[in-house]
C-alpha cells in the first residue's frame, strides 16, 4: 500500500494517488501534486514512495515523467 510520496528536490505535495494498493510485477501509477509550477513538462524526477509492507515501512525510489 502507497504511504505517501515525495518529489526529490523539490517542494510538493501529493492529492491524489490512483493505484494505491500494488500488486507484484509492473504497476501503472498516477500521481497529482499541488503547486505545480516547480515541474517542467516532459521532465523525469526522481520520486521516492513510501509502502507499508504488513507492519512496516519501507521506501522506494522510481523514475517518474511530468505530464501535465
């Protein structure tokens, strides 16, 4: 299950996470942010995810691409 998520390197915040619980192998994720205007169109950024496996935490780094 989807925590939270972060932007690396800049300042935003997430409002909507569609899929939030994952299933094994490839996941199709979307993610809309308030304040936008820090991101550029057509930009990948590094995106850290934070899952709760049973009781834990735990993080995971990705490659996300902008599309307005």
């Amino acid at each position: 299950m989807i925590n939270s998520v972060k932007v690396e390197g800049v300042t935003i915040n997430a409002v909507m996470v569609n899929v939030v619980i994952l299933q094994p192998g490839q996941n199709s994720i979307v993610i809309k942010f308030d304040n936008v205007s820090q991101l550029a169109p057509g930009t990948s950024y590094l995106i850290t995810l934070s899952l709760k496996v049973g009781e834990k935490l735990i993080e995971v780094k990705a490659v996300a691409t902008y599309q307005p």
